[in-house]
C-alpha cells in the first residue's frame, strides 16, 4: 500500500500556520525547489504521519490535520485525522 495524496495543515488559525495541499504522490517522488520552500517541511509532515500509522512517536500536543489517500493497487482507501489538545479529536477511513 502507498500513499497517493496528502492534505496536510498545522496551527489552524494560529500565526505559525502551514499547510500542504493535495500533493500527489507516486512511488518514486522527488522534491526539489529553491530553499525556504517547504520541501523538508513537507517530508516532515509525511514521516510523522508514517510514524504515528506504524504505532511509533506521536507528539499530539501540536495542532495537525492530515487528510490523505492510498492504494494498494486495486481500491483507494481515504484515511483522515485531526489532531489537537493533546488529544485526537477525530480519525476517520474510508
């Protein structure tokens, strides 16, 4: 199973907001840009969500909203959880 599509935003409504947005992904991808431009921002937010699916690290004392898509090269599953409050608030696949 890969991932083929994460929307992803931290700190909604806060000053340090950011967001990533429908980014699709193959299972080879490349990111490349000038610097300051979120490419490691971005791998960032891909491995914590990795991390936290595998039962590894979760720091939920950060406000982060992942919505996403994977496949397993027959049916996509949707899977999206919203974290904030040190708590998860909701989890929801499809």
């Amino acid at each position: 199973m890969i991932l083929t599509k994460i929307d992803y935003y931290e700190f909604d409504r806060l000053p340090d907001y950011w967001t990533l947005k429908e980014v699709k992904l193959e299972k080879t991808n490349l990111f490349i840009g000038k610097n300051a431009t979120g490419k490691t921002r971005s791998i960032t937010a891909i491995t914590r969500l990795a991390c936290m699916l595998k039962g590894l690290q979760a720091n939920l004392s950060d406000s982060r909203n992942f919505n996403t898509e994977f496949s397993d090269n027959t049916d996509i599953y949707q899977y999206s959880l919203h974290i904030g409050s040190r708590s998860i608030h909701r989890a929801f696949k499809f």
